[in-house]
C-alpha cells in the first residue's frame, strides 16, 4: 500500500492525501507537480526513475489506512538535478 507521502521532497510543500499534484516514482519518492515537471524534468533525482502521478485513495479506504504524516525534505534535490 502506497505511503501517500504528506509532501514534496524538493520544495517541502504540503500534499494532501486526496490532491492530484502529486508525483512519486517506484520509490514512492514524492514530489509536487510544479517540481516534478519543471525541475526535475520528470525523472526522481534519487533513483532516475519515472515521476508518475500519484493515486488518489478513495475517503473510506483512507480512514481506515490513513496517510503518512513522516515528512522527507532533502533540500539539495535541487542541487542533486543540476548536477
């Protein structure tokens, strides 16, 4: 079962369980839309896979298999694409 990660990895945005603006790759590595498309050119920096959009888990599922709330900054993400 997917994390469903509370947000993105490069610029710590809050992702909520439910958005559709976030990214993640096999990793579940996890990124917002606007860093997934226009940073990272699609691709996860940590493992050169493919940044997907993320499914939505449908209310009552979530409620009883709830989010994440561990929260995975690497601030050098956008360090890390540049090089």
């Amino acid at each position: 079962m997917l994390e469903l990660r509370p947000n993105c990895e490069c610029c710590d945005r809050d992702l909520a369980p439910d958005t559709r603006e976030a990214m993640i790759c096999t990793f579940e590595c996890t990124f917002c839309a606007e860093c997934a498309g226009n940073l990272l050119g699609g691709v996860c920096p940590n493992c050169g896979g493919e940044l997907v959009r993320r499914p939505v888990r449908p209310p009552g599922p979530l409620a009883r298999n709830p989010a994440s709330t561990v929260r995975v900054f690497n601030p050098d993400c956008r360090a890390a694409k540049a090089s």
